[in-house]
C-alpha cells in the first residue's frame, strides 16, 4: 500500500492508508462472524490509538423549502476529513452503498468516503471520493410528443429538476432526489405525491401498494433512476408496468446517475 503516498491524484494518502491499516488491525484480531456494532467500537479504538479524532453516528436532515426531507447517519468520521461507512456482508459492495456513502460526502461536504468490509475472509475496503459536479439536463425519449400532450407538466417536472440542482447540486441518490422532487413539484403547485397503484389480473384485484415513482396531477408517472445512462431495460418496464396498472398513459424517467441528466419521455 505504501505506493499510495506516493501518488499525487490520491485524495489524504497518509490518512487514508492510517485508516486502512486500523481496519486491518480489527479485521485481523476479530476476524469475521460478528455483529457490526463490534466491529464500529472496534474501529473507534483502533483508530484513537493511531491518534484520530473519531466522530460516531453523527447526523444531519435535509431541508427542502423548510421541510425536512430526509435523515443521513454516517457510521464514522475521521479527522473531520474523511467518512467511514462499515459493513459485514458476504458478498462485494452493492450500488446502494456506494450511493450511499457519496449522499453523505454530500450533505457532510466532504471530499472522501471509504467503504470497509468486514464480511469476508479477507478486509475489503473501497475510497469513494466525491467532487462536485455541476449538472445539466438533456431530454430524450418521446419527450416531444410527451411535450405536445402536457406543455404545462412537462415544462414544471424540468423546472423541477432544474430548482433541485439549483439549490442542493447533483450527487444525492434516487431515493433522496425522487423525494426532493416531489416537495420541488409540490411548491410548483403539481399535485405531487409517491405513487400508490393497485394491480389487476382481470377480475383479481391485488394489494394497494406504493411503488418508487412520483405521481403528477394523476396525469404523469415520473420514476428516478442512476444508472448512469438514458434509463435501463428495467427502469423503463417497471415504469410501463406502473403506468398501465395506474391508468395514466404518460411517464418520465429521469436518470441521475451522472452529471449529464436524462428526462427521459415514455408512452
């Protein structure tokens, strides 16, 4: 690892190989198998002995127009630079987490996170570092004809997103985003609202359920994707499915997933 101070593009070399070496340290006296608490103290105290300043479980609320959206609790800050997100599981680092720990870099205005894993044989750990970027928007799809249908709606979901960026940048997750957007749409004067949709099999009704996309007016179904691209095959067939069970003929799909992001229109 000692190549890493060496290198110019690496944000906090020494820290971060300092907070490295203490997750080794853990890994390597507990082993895996235990509850993730253990590891959290553990990592406290490996990490005071090599003389950080450690903060645990700190926490923060989004605000969006004086309402708070959302809730993020960081598992560990180091030297008030860099935000440590533990996890024991048996498998690689998930999408989520990533997202996960740069919603916090985020609102922490921090620069790097670093996933630890303490689920496998081996430590496994991850820098995440996080620039902001500033965002542009760019439509695709059947947006024009989506255009032509509803210029009213179709104009506020971008104004929408435009205020989002605006006032809170790019960099916060589907869930937190799809949130901020529908108090955004709800200042705009939409009837803005998670949607709830009750499927059918012919005479079978199933269960009333919320499903993860935004409901407009009860005209348009708007779904947050980040895959980084124009929408995948599954962000476009779950929205299909929720527009044909919902009743409503229009939908948007607006990807995240980087700087350049996509409003893309489905009918």
């Amino acid at each position: 690892m000692k190549p890493l101070l060496h290198n110019s593009d690496v944000i906090y070399p020494e820290l971060s190989y300092s907070i490295v070496g203490a997750a080794m340290d853990v890994h390597n006296a507990l082993g895996p198998g235990w509850h993730e608490w253990d590891y959290h103290r553990a990592m406290i105290e490996a990490l005071r002995k090599r003389g950080h300043a450690v903060v645990s479980h700190d926490r923060k609320s989004l605000v969006h127009r004086g309402e708070v959206v959302d809730h993020f609790e960081l598992d560990l800050l180091v030297d008030d630079s860099v935000i440590l997100e533990l996890k024991h599981i048996k498998s690689v680092f998930h999408p989520e987490h990533y997202v996960q720990i740069i919603n916090y870099l985020k609102r922490w205005e921090k620069r790097l996170g670093i996933l630890i894993n303490y689920g496998l044989e081996r430590l496994s750990s991850q820098r995440v570092p996080y620039d902001s970027a500033s965002a542009d928007v760019h439509v695709s799809g059947k947006w024009e004809e989506l255009r032509r249908r509803m210029p009213v709606l179709c104009d506020r979901v971008i104004q929408g997103v435009d205020n989002v960026l605006a006032l809170h940048d790019y960099g916060y997750g589907t869930d937190v985003f799809r949130k901020l957007l529908v108090g955004e749409l709800a200042h705009l004067g939409c009837m803005a609202r998670q949607a709830v949709i009750r499927p059918a099999l012919g005479e079978l009704v199933l269960d009333q359920q919320e499903v993860a996309c935004i409901d407009v007016d009860s005209k348009l179904l708007v779904s947050v994707s980040a895959t980084g691209s124009n929408a995948s095959s599954s962000d476009l067939a779950y929205l299909k499915s929720y527009m044909k069970h919902a009743g409503i003929p229009c939908g948007i799909v607006i990807d995240v997933g980087n700087p350049e992001i996509q409003l893309k229109g489905v009918l």
